[in-house]
C-alpha cells in the first residue's frame, strides 16, 4: 500500500472501523512510524498530538485494536483501518468514539445465538430442541414456514405476514447452522451472482 507520508512529521487521519460491524469506531493520527509499526506489530498504533509520541490504542486499557486490513483513500492521504476491537473504543468506556453502540446487524446476532445454542444446547430452549430432533425435523420446519408464508402473503395482514417471513429466516438460519454453513455464505454467493 503506498501511502503519501511526505516526511517523517506528516500525520495522516485514520478513520477506525469495525471489521464485522462495519462501524466507524474512532479517528486517529498515523506518521510513518507508527504506520510501520501497526503494520508489524498486527496492533493499531497511532501518533498522539497531546502527548508527542508513538501510542498504541489500548496500551493502558487493554482495549487493543486487532489490525485486519488497511487502505488509503484515492488521494493517499487518509487511511481506512479495519479492527477487531479487544473492548470498548473510547476513553470514556463507551463502544466508539461517537457515542454509539458497535452491534452487529440482527441477523447475524441471532445466527450467533443459534450456533451457541447447537454447540451449548440448553433443555428449555425451543431451537436446541431443532438440533436435537436433526436435520430432517429442521428441514421440515423450513418447508412448513415457506408455505405459512406464502399463505399469508395472500392475505392483506402485513403484520401476520412479516410475521411468517420472520419465522422462516429464522428456521433457515438453523437449517444452516445444522449443516454448518452461514449467511456470509450465502451473502458471497448473491454477491457472485450480482455480477
């Protein structure tokens, strides 16, 4: 990656985000020490302004920034750093930098669950009862959810029909926990086929 550092006093802005959530943690400042640093070392390390020196996030916390990939802008003067955050971001104990909460999207939350669920399964939970009763049973459920949903898209009740869509992701989402796969595969493939 080349990166425009002009000479060794040029600070370069890092916008910080989230490689799973996709959101934006924190904006810090990169000379080419700590750019090379970050780089080798696998842990995000910035230049502080306040205190004229090298800081790697987290080096009091504990809440270091896992580097995962790193791009420049089209300009070559602004770096994108993508992170696995070890904790809260901010200084002041919340997520980011900005005040929000870093959650993944719905979706991928409740695929977490029902994996803990398959890989924990817990006797009153209704989807570690699924993956007791295996594949076939799951399969099923989906069958029978597809076709309450097709039912109900023929009604003019949109909330009993949002409904039917919701228990169908749901039932598909254990379906491909039992066979191991996930959504980001799925995804890649609609990604493969947009093209």
């Amino acid at each position: 990656m080349n990166v425009a550092f002009k000479n060794p006093d040029t600070l370069l802005p890092c916008i910080v985000q989230d490689v799973q959530t996709g959101n934006v943690l924190m904006l810090g400042y990169m000379n080419e020490e700590a750019y090379r640093k970050t780089r080798a070392e696998k842990i995000v390390t910035f230049y502080s302004r306040s205190k004229k020196r090298l800081w790697t996030k987290g080096e009091t916390s504990g809440n270091f920034l896992e580097w995962v990939d790193m791009k420049t802008d089209c300009d070559k003067d602004t770096i994108l750093i993508k992170v696995r955050p070890a904790g809260p971001v901010c200084h002041k104990g919340t997520d980011t930098c900005f005040g929000e909460k870093n959650t993944k999207p719905m979706l991928s939350q409740l695929e977490e669950i029902i994996v803990q669920r398959r890989d924990n399964p817990k006797e009153a939970s209704y989807t570690s009862s699924l993956f007791r009763q295996g594949i076939n049973r799951i399969a099923q459920k989906v069958g029978e959810e597809a076709i309450e949903l097709v039912i109900a898209s023929k009604e003019a009740d949109d909330k009993a029909f949002l409904n039917e869509a919701a228990d169908l992701v749901y039932h598909l989402l254990i379906l491909l926990a039992a066979r191991n796969k996930g959504l980001a595969e799925v995804e890649h493939i609609l990604k493969e086929r947009h093209r």
